[in-house]
C-alpha cells in the first residue's frame, strides 16, 4: 500500500464520519426543524413550476392570438373566393378537441 492509498483510505474514513455524524444529527432534530427542512424542499419544488405555469400561459395566450388572426385571414380568403365565383372547400378537423 502506497502513500495514495492511504491518504484515499484516511479520507474515505473521514468522509464516512462526516456522513454518519450528519446523519445521526439529523435524527435529533426537532419537529420544527423537519417543518422547515419540508418547506423549503416545497418551495424549491414549487418555484420553478410557477415559472413553467406563467411560460405556457404566455404561450396560450400568443396561440390564441395567432388562432384569432388566423381566422379572420381564413373568413377574408372565402369572401375572396366567393367573390370570385368558387365554392370554398370545407373544414375537416384531423383532431378533434379533447372534452374539459
């Protein structure tokens, strides 16, 4: 056994103690204690979901928007074709919405 060796042993041990001292601290902590721990687990958990909610109602609303713009396009394209003298094709949804 060389010198690394030993130095990477005396570590593992001491590491190993670290973990077990933390762990058995841990354990005597107060039911406050694990009330906050909890919370700001929730909090770390909850924040970036709000951040996901307020991206995709962003994107709700510019596809709403985008969906408005379109069919106004889509009316003015049939009283053009109409004007001209032709029969519009008809609407054939591929998916129909899901039920809420």
């Amino acid at each position: 056994m060389d010198a690394a060796d030993i130095i990477a042993l005396l570590v593992s041990l001491a590491t190993a103690g670290v973990v077990l001292y933390k762990a058995r601290s841990e354990k005597h902590k107060t039911d406050a204690d694990a009330a906050k721990i909890i919370t700001e687990i929730a909090v770390t958990l909850v924040d970036p979901l709000k951040k996901r909610i307020e991206e995709l109602e962003a994107t709700v609303t510019e596809l709403k928007a985008e969906n408005a713009d379109l069919k106004d396009w889509v009316a003015r394209l049939i009283r053009q074709v109409l004007g001209f003298g032709g029969d519009p094709v008809k609407l054939i949804r591929h998916k129909q919405p899901e039920d809420r």
